[in-house]
C-alpha cells in the first residue's frame, strides 16, 4: 500500500514538472484606466519616486515598510528600495527610461520572499477624458515563476488597484463650503425658545417665542430665515448642534486655524480641504479647488492642488496692453523640470494662468432667474460658484466666507441683516441647483469659528463662546436636527 502511495506521489510530481516545464518561458500583463488629468501631471506622479506614497496601494500593505531613496530625485536613474513585512517583503525599482510625458520605464526586482526580476511600463496617452494610462509587467518564467502564476495574478490585481486609486466614483459630487468669520451667535440663529434659561439670560437680545420660526417644540430659527425654513420643512436641511473641540480657544485667529486645519491644539500646513483633496486625488486636477477670497484661506491649503483664488472675476489673471501679454505668455508657460520645487511653481503657474480665463468667461456669460435676495458679499460669491458649476468646471470643492458676526454691541440688528442675507442667498443657490439639474450633486456646509456666549453683555452684544450649530444643505441630505432637548445648565455654561 505504501509503495503504491508512493508511486502515486511520484507520478503527480512528473506531471507537475512537464506541465510547469512546458508553460511560457516569458509573461505579459497589463491594465488601463482613464484619469481626468493632463498626461503632464499624471507622468509627474510616477515619474517621481517621492510621489508613490499618495497612490500606491503597496504603501498601504505595511505602514511600517522601510524606504529609501537614491540616484536621481526623479527620472531616469532614481532608485527605490523597499523592505517591509510579508505582505510586501523586500526588492528594489529602478526607472531606466523616462520619456516625458508619455512613457516611464521601471526595473522592478524582487529580492524576499522571492527572487524576479520584471520590467514595469507606465504610458500616458491624452484622451478627451484626460489621460489613458496603461500599466504592463514583462518578464521571465523561471521555474519557480511557472510554479506560482498567482504571482502574476497578484501583481495584476495590485496594478488594477493603483490605476484606480486615483479615480473618482462620483466625479459628480460638489462640496460648498461657507465660513461665517467673527462667532455667529448659536442660540439666536437656532433658538431654544422652549428653555426658560435662554430668556433669563438674554432678557433684552433674546428672540420672542411667537417670533421664532418653529423646527419643533423645542428650538426655530431667527425670524430672518425664511430661506433656510423652507428648506428645513423641505427636508433640504440638516442642523447639526453643539459643534466645537475640547478645550476651545476663545481667539478668533487661533480657534479659525483649528477650524482650517481641523488640528485642535496643533498644527498643520496644509488644510483639512487641501489634505482631502490631497488623498482623494493623489494626481492633481486643473481647478479641482475654488477660494472665492481676495486671498487664500488655510482650509484649502494643499501638496498637490493649486486653488484658484478670486474675488473679482473681471480683474482675475494676467492682463496688461500687446507688450505685456507677450511677457505673460512666454513666462506663463509650464517648462519640463526634474526639480519638485520647481515643479509646483509650474504648476500654479498654469493653473493660475488656464483658469483665470475659464473663471472670467464663465462667471460674464452666467444668468440666472432665481432669486439670491439683495445683493451682498455672500449673494455675489454664491453666484460666482453657481456660474462654475454651470459651465461644467471640474472644480469639486468650493470655499468662500462671510464676515461681520463678531457683535459685541448692538448685535440684533446685525446679525438680522447678516441673517437673511445667508438664508436667502442659501435658498436662492439650492434653487439655482435644482434649476441646473445639480440639486442631487451639491452640498453645502456652513461653520464658524465658536459660538457666542449665554449671557447677554451690557453692550446689547455676545462675547466669545464656544459650540454652535452647523448648517448642511442639500437634496441628499437627511434633513432634520441633531439636537435632543438640553438640560438648561448646559445653556448657562455656554456650552
């Protein structure tokens, strides 16, 4: 029996040997996708070493992985060595051919916990979409590479996630965000009419029960905003309370920067909507962000994007007499650069240069029937984003702010005219994006720095507090309020 057993085995093992023997002595595989990006920026991605880390699923498979980086800072002869846990072991990648923009050529060798050596080709075609890019993988079949075909299985799967990595699945979707700079006043934008509290501390600024516009039994808005009322019974709108960090800063400069960077008592160069934009799209889109400012606000700081920054439209971009524009042009263009540094000048550069003039057509030739209410800073800017959105820019994240809601003194005046001027701007927009057939693509949030303390000052004002409610609009919003009705102490600590 055992002899047989044996024999058995050995007749298994020959047929394994002639079938791995007479597999392909070489393999070919490859992949394509379709980025929506200049074949410029996405050669800059691979071509550059440094850059990996945004985009490639392998730097996710061991967070501890070892690297190191040699040669070249870029281009043919830069080196990339790597060693990591068994997911990702240890090799080495070498770019032998660097072909701007259109082909990078990469010496991919294996060293743990196996030995290969494979040629890896990146080639980047310009489509209307933007670049094709095609990932293939050549090499030899030892006896061991026949022996293991879901090598070749796993390499393929691993390239299809690095191509996609960089897609969108709703390239669609559009975030609007609305910074109310100074500390709006929480508990008279969402009042708590039904809180005895609230009318003992504000006797003289607090806002009348048969004023409010009721959400429910416990809280209304300020009677200024019909236009967030009407979107709030729409479902259009979500309140969300009570929003802030732990051991909140009462400055107006240090609490906005924890706003910007979303680092609560640390720091961070880059802003939570830059860092986003940053992960979300590793290769970096023309206009993908939009500050509508007279200068750029942290919030969108990024690595990778350059934001377009604006105010005015028409005096958006480089404009001089015949001489001058001649200037322009010639120092406006992007020149080839191994220098990272010089890279991202190039980049704002273009971006500044390119999308000035999409901004200036598209905000002059925009028209609209809806109504924004009277025209203000945040009615004007919202038309601004409106006019992008309308003319298909592929600008995915938009931030503009609105000032004049720090109230010391005298604030019920102010801030019922700083009040309707955002509801009915909000209103109008939300409209606007219906009317464009966007409603469903399109969310807005609005968020100040801190919120206004419980007691009315003797100036007719708030000073600095510290929560405060957070507006969400939009049709794929779930409309409501977060809030569930507070205990009265917590409305005296301001909290």
């Amino acid at each position: 029996m055992i002899k047989k057993i044996l024999l058995g085995l050995l007749v298994i093992i020959v047929l394994l040997v002639i079938f791995i023997a007479t597999r392909p002595a070489t393999f070919h595989l490859e992949r394509s996708t379709t980025i929506a990006a200049p074949p410029e920026r996405v050669f800059e991605q691979v071509n550059d070493f440094h850059s990996w880390p945004g985009w490639s699923p392998w730097e996710k498979l061991d967070p501890r992985m070892k690297k190191e980086f040699a040669g070249s800072s870029s281009g043919t002869g830069s080196v990339y060595s790597w060693s990591g846990n068994d997911k990702v072991g240890e090799g080495r990648m070498t770019i032998e051919r660097s072909e701007r923009p259109s082909q990078v050529v990469i010496k991919l060798e294996f060293i743990k916990p196996w030995i290969a050596t494979n040629t890896t080709t990146f080639t980047f075609a310009p489509v209307s979409e933007g670049t094709k890019v095609t990932w293939a993988m050549d090499g030899n079949n030892n006896f061991m590479a026949k022996a293991m075909p879901f090598f070749q299985r796993w390499a393929a799967a691993q390239s299809e996630a690095a191509l996609n990595n960089g897609k969108d699945n709703h390239p669609e979707r559009i975030l609007v965000v609305v910074e109310l700079t100074g500390g709006n006043d929480g508990l008279n934008t969402v009042v708590p009419f039904a809180d005895d509290a609230y009318y003992r501390s504000r006797p003289s600024l607090g806002i009348r029960k048969q004023q409010v516009l009721k959400l429910d039994d416990h809280f209304g808005l300020h009677p200024s905003c019909t236009g967030l009322h009407r979107l709030f019974k729409d479902g259009r709108l979500a309140i969300v309370h009570g929003c802030g960090y732990r051991q909140p800063n009462l400055s107006h400069f240090t609490s906005m920067e924890y706003w910007h960077t979303a680092e609560p008592h640390g720091s961070d160069k880059y802003g939570w909507l830059g860092r986003f934009a940053d992960a979300r799209n590793p290769v970096p889109v023309e206009d993908y962000i939009v500050n509508i400012a007279a200068r750029q606000s942290l919030a969108v700081a990024s690595a990778r994007h350059a934001p377009i920054v604006f105010k005015d439209p028409r005096k958006f971009g480089r404009v001089g007499d015949d001489a001058q524009q001649k200037v322009f042009e010639t120092f406006g263009r992007e020149y080839p650069t191994a220098n990272a540094s010089l890279q991202f000048v190039n980049s704002l550069s273009r971006t500044a240069t390119a999308g000035a003039a999409r901004v200036r057509t598209a905000c002059r030739e925009y028209q609209t029937l809806m109504d924004y209410g009277s025209d203000n800073d945040v009615t004007l800017d919202l038309k601004k984003v409106a006019a992008l959105i309308a003319a298909k820019m592929p600008s995915r994240l938009y931030y503009l702010n609105m000032g004049g809601f720090d109230a010391h003194a005298a604030q019920s005046n102010q801030q019922q005219l700083l009040l309707m001027y955002l509801s009915d701007a909000l209103s109008g927009f939300m409209d606007d994006m219906k009317r464009m057939g966007r409603a469903d693509d399109v969310v807005v949030m609005t968020f100040t720095e801190f919120g206004r303390r419980v007691a009315e000052n003797a100036s007719g004002g708030t000073d600095h507090g510290t929560a405060t409610p957070m507006f969400v609009l939009g049709d794929r919003v779930k409309g409501g309020s977060t809030a569930r009705r507070p205990a009265s102490a917590i409305w005296m600590t301001g909290t």
